[in-house]
C-alpha cells in the first residue's frame, strides 16, 4: 500500500499519474476535481469546460460541437480524443492529471489505454466513480451557478453564494450552462446511461475502479475521493 504523505507540500510533489472521474452529469465532478487540483496541484482537464471555451472562442471544433452539446448528446470520440491529446502533451500534466467527463465511451477508454501505453506510462490509472441517486440529479442541475471567472461551482439549493448570483471569490456575476435545462439534462442522462455506463465494467475488470457515495455532503465526498486515491484501487 501507498505510504499515505504527511504534509499538503509532500502531497504537491509527488507523481500521481492520471486520474478519471467517472459519473453522471451533476454527480459533482467538477466540484470534486477542484479538490483533488488542491492537494496535488495537477491540472483538471474538463473535456465538457474544454468543448465550451471552443464554442465561446468560435474555433472549427466549438462550430462542430455546439449544436450537439445543446442537445445534451455527446461529440464524436475522434474531435474529443483529438482535443484529449493535445491537452496531455503541455507540461503541466507531467506528475498527473484529473480526466472530469473523459473517456465516456468504451471508444475512448480504448482510446485513452493506447495512448498510454505507447508512452510507456508507468503510473497506474485511477478511477473514482462518483454515485449519485438520480433522483437529485435534476435538482443539482438546474440549480447549478458558475463563476465565469475563476470556475467556482456553486449550488442555489445546497451550495449558494453568499451574495445571490455573486461569486464570493470575485464578485462576477455566475451564469447559467445552456445545457442545465430539463430537455438536455433527459438527453445528457440517457446518453449517460447508454454510452458511459459501461465504462463502469469496463474498469472494474482492469481493477482500476474506486466507487464512492456521491450523495453524502461535498465535503464528504472529498474525504472518501482523496483517501480512495491514497489507497491501491482494489483496497479502496
Ligand atoms: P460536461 O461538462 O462534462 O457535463 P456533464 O458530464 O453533464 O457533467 P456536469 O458538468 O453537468 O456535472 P458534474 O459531475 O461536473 O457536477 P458539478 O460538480 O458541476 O459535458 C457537457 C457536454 O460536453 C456533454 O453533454 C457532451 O455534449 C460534451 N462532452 C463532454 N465530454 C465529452 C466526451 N468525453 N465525449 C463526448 N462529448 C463530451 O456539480 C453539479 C451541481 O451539484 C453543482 O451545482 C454543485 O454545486 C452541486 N453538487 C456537487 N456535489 C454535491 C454534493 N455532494 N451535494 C450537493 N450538491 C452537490
Ligand atoms: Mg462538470
């Protein structure tokens, strides 16, 4: 077993390797990938943020993407690798990195297998599966704010800002995803289920797979998430 670090600065040093958070949308992976970024100071890389900075910035890939992201179904597993790769090679994701919404096909979790293997990686893949009832998934949704800004994600039933619709960190006014409407979220939800679902076996068979309770408090979640990668996978 991993020798648990002892200090925040023993945690910033080290190797982690790549990570995957795997789960719904509105399980809390973004919420939970902003932990893990704190404690071992390797970069998220959010397929989802990544898709809507090219739709902002009017790139080919953000004209190819926008209509089907509003529609709550996923982007072809070729663009999505294709941007996947070229955020792997910056330097900063040498000690590791935090996968949030990536791979979410079998497609690209092969995909993701062949990269890292022809680069002759050497730290262990994680997985943490974040479980939510989907009964509150709906409410998370629709309820979510982000800080254009700085990316705080906050919550106006569970999580609200201090000032509503305020970011506490930097006064800018949050706004609204296009897709945390009730049409897209069923889409999102049933794309979920029938694409991204199977990586579940998927993982579990190359026993890299934690599952944690998504459904307790954030804080919680962060617990059981940052002593779940401490632990070998199938100790956790
Ligand atoms: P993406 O941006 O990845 O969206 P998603 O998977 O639908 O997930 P979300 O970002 O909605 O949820 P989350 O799990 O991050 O939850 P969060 O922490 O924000 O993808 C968007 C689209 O891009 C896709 O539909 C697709 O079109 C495209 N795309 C992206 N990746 C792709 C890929 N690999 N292949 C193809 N297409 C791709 O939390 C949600 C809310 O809940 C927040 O308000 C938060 O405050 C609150 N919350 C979090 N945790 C808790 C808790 N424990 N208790 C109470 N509230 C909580
Ligand atoms: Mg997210």
């Amino acid at each position: 077993m991993n020798t648990p670090a002892a200090s925040v600065a023993d945690y910033g040093a080290r190797a982690i390797g790549p990570i995957i958070l795997l789960g719904a949308p509105g399980a809390g992976k973004g919420t939970q990938a902003k932990q893990i970024v704190d404690r071992y100071g390797i970069p998220q890389i959010s397929t989802g943020d990544l898709l809507r900075e090219n739709v902002k910035l009017g790139t080919e890939l953000g004209k190819k993407a926008k209509a089907i992201m509003d529609r709550g179904e996923l982007v072809s597993d070729e663009l999505v690798c294709d941007m996947v790769a070229e955020r792997l090679s910056r330097p900063d994701c040498a000690r590791g990195y935090i996968l949030d919404g990536f791979p979410r096909t079998c497609a690209q979790a092969e995909w993701l297998d062949g990269y890292l293997s022809a680069r002759g990686s050497k730290l262990p893949l994680r997985v943490i599966k974040i479980a939510v009832d989907y009964d509150r998934l709906l409410k998370r949704l629709t309820g979510r704010r982000t800080c254009p800004v700085c990316g705080t994600i906050y919550n106006i039933h569970f999580n609200p800002p201090k000032v509503a619709n305020t970011c506490d960190q930097d006064g800018a006014a949050l706004s609204l995803r296009k897709d945390d409407n009730e049409t897209s979220i069923s889409e999102r939800l049933k794309a979920y289920e029938k694409q991204t679902l199977p990586l579940t076996d998927y993982y579990r068979a190359r026993h890299a797979l934690t599952e944690i309770n998504g459904d307790a408090a954030p804080e919680k979640v962060s617990a059981d998430v940052l002593a779940a990668l401490e632990q070998r996978p199938d100790k956790a």
